[in-house]
C-alpha cells in the first residue's frame, strides 16, 4: 500500500486525496465509543449525538454491528478495532483474515473507515503479540485484493516506551525490540501511522513527586522541560511523551511513521481531588485546543495530531478500575459530564 486514503469534504462534494502526510495533518478530533456499560443509549441516537456536535471521526473497539449500521452514510471516520482474541486466528489463515475484512468492512462500503487496529495494547512480548504483524499483513493483503487501501496498524501502550525522560531518550523496551521493529519497517512499507494510547494523568498520578499538574493539565505558562538531547522545550506533559513515542520509533528506523493518539483522557472520579470534573474538562478542552492547531509538538511542529478522546460515555460494566468507569463526556442519558467544544 503506498498510499493513504483521506475523504475530505468541500462543499457537495468529497474529493479523494491521496497522501499519507495530508491525511496525518487533518487533525480533527474524534472519540472512543465503548460500549460497556449497561444503560446506554442506541448507537443511532450516539451518532446523532456525535453528529450534531460536530464530531466527524470515532474509534470502536470491535466491529460492533449495531454501531457500523447507524454509522453507514454518516461521515464520520471509522478507527475500526480488531479484538484481541482475534488476532491469533487472523495472523495464522489469510482466510480468516479476507472473510473478517469481507464481515466488517466490505459488507459497509457506506462507512468510512480511517483505520483497522490489530488489538489493542498488547502486552508485548506475549503468546499473541507474535500474532500482531502476521494479522496486520493478512489484512492489509485482503484489502488490497479488494481495491481497497485502508491503513492497517496496531494501537499500543506508551508503556513499551521506555526512558522517556527527556523524550529524546525515549525507546521501545528491550524485550519488546524483536516485535516492534518489524511492525514499524511495516508501517514504513505502507506509509501507515503507529497508534499510540498516551495519557498524562497516569504518568502524573503515579509520580506527583517529580511531575506537576499544571505540566500535566496544559495549564503552565513556561517552559517545564528542556530536553537536554537535542534543547527542545516543553510546556505540556502530554507533548513530552508524545515525542518520546516519536523518539522510540525512529531508534527502530522508523524516521517517517507518523502517531495517531488512538486514548487520551482524564478521569471525572474515583481518585479525590485529582480526578476531578474541573480536572477533566480542564484536560480535554485544553487538549482538544492544542491538537487542532498547527503547533504540533517540538518534536513534530507545524501540524494538527489526530487524537480520539476516551472517552465518550461513563461505562458502569468496567469492572478492572473503577477509575475506568469514570472517563466519559457524557452520561448514559447523553448529559454532559462537563462541557466540550469540539474544533
């Protein structure tokens, strides 16, 4: 695949760019749609919902038919998961892998999709993440004998990123090596970006001795790190680990794979007076702000980062972390949670 394909639309009409640093540079932002919690509403009332605030890009974790039914002829863009306990099969019968594509994608060719992510945050190294490159390849094949040219990619932890302080010295951990650089020669290959799951709140929360908040909320007005490596400087959390994740993938020859921020969000409750509402509206708004600008980051300046926020409802069946059931935009009765103003 030596392109990527972006639906952008100008007046009536939607016009075909072909161009994978064009599609990086979009920018606009999207959410997470999951739908764990017991009381949601129907996915056509949530795309309703998306639809009249603007928002024009959603990720779903598994092809949720409900969901890429009330999605078709809608315009929103698609980051279609693949399940994690679907990638073993996947990656072992190209089979498998045409009849997923034929299942998920072909069968909505009034849905468009922006990307495919095989699983997401695989623990690296693992029984399955053997399984990831393989799945990715027998995808992308299936694709292409279909004439479509949907990128396909993986969605990872920033927590394979190690050393990330300064975000220059920032790498892939040595056991993950074996697995992470053939998938980014990969990405390289098709022109396809890494999706990266990047949150501040966790890094702030597990080391306020050294981090703060203001660092972490993009509400300091200085500059808090000087990336002793190459003299950037940083004003946000977010933008320093964003650059290590950058840092990590050039370490593994990976000079022209751009990142799209598949998780980013902070929690509205369950960790006192740091997950707060006026902490997450804070944190949101103010990401939302910086990434549909063209300041990129120090690293990467001059461009929008495509980033999808987690998430868009409060979902009461996360049973792992309660914190988990408390990241939402809005309650299951599609009331806010606190006020966001999509770009």
């Amino acid at each position: 695949m030596d392109s990527i394909i972006l639906f952008y639309k100008i007046s009536f009409f939607a016009v075909l760019l072909i161009s994978s640093h064009m599609f990086a540079e979009a920018g606009n932002v999207g959410v997470n749609y999951g739908r764990r919690g017991s009381d949601l509403p129907s996915p056509t009332a949530v795309i309703n919902l998306l639809r009249s605030r603007n928002v024009d890009r959603i990720r779903l974790f598994s092809p949720d038919q409900d969901a890429l039914n009330a999605l078709r002829g809608s315009g929103i863009g698609v980051v279609l998961g693949v399940p994690n306990e679907h990638i073993q099969s996947i990656g072992n019968d190209p089979n498998f892998a045409g009849n997923w594509i034929w299942n998920n994608v072909l069968s909505f060719d009034d849905v468009e999709f922006r990307y495919i992510s095989v699983g997401n945050e695989i623990e690296i190294p693992s029984d399955m993440s053997d399984y990831i490159l393989p799945a990715i390849k027998n995808l992308n094949n299936a694709l292409r004998a279909a004439g479509r040219t949907i990128p396909v990619s993986t969605t990872i932890s920033f927590g394979l990123v190690v050393d990330s302080f300064p975000p220059s010295s920032g790498r892939f951990s040595d056991s993950t090596q074996n697995v992470m650089r053939p998938i980014v020669e990969f990405l390289v290959a098709t022109r396809s970006p890494l999706l990266v799951n990047i949150y501040p709140y966790f890094s702030y929360n597990g080391n306020q001795q050294q981090i703060q908040l203001d660092y972490a909320l993009f509400t300091a007005n200085r500059v808090v790190v000087t990336d002793s490596g190459n003299q950037l400087q940083y004003t946000n959390l977010f933008d320093a680990m964003t650059d290590a994740a950058y840092a990590a993938i050039e370490k593994v020859g990976g000079d022209g794979v751009d990142i799209v921020i598949t998780e980013s969000g902070w929690p509205s409750g369950e960790n006192g007076d740091i997950a707060t509402i006026p902490n997450a509206s804070t944190y949101v708004n103010n990401l939302i702000s910086h990434v549909s600008g063209t300041s990129g980051t120090p690293k990467r300046p001059g461009k929008s980062i495509e980033t999808y926020i987690f998430a868009l409802f409060n979902e009461n069946m996360k049973t792992a972390d309660r914190i988990e059931q408390h990241f939402g935009l809005y309650y299951p009765d599609m009331g806010e949670v606190y006020p966001v103003t999509f770009r």
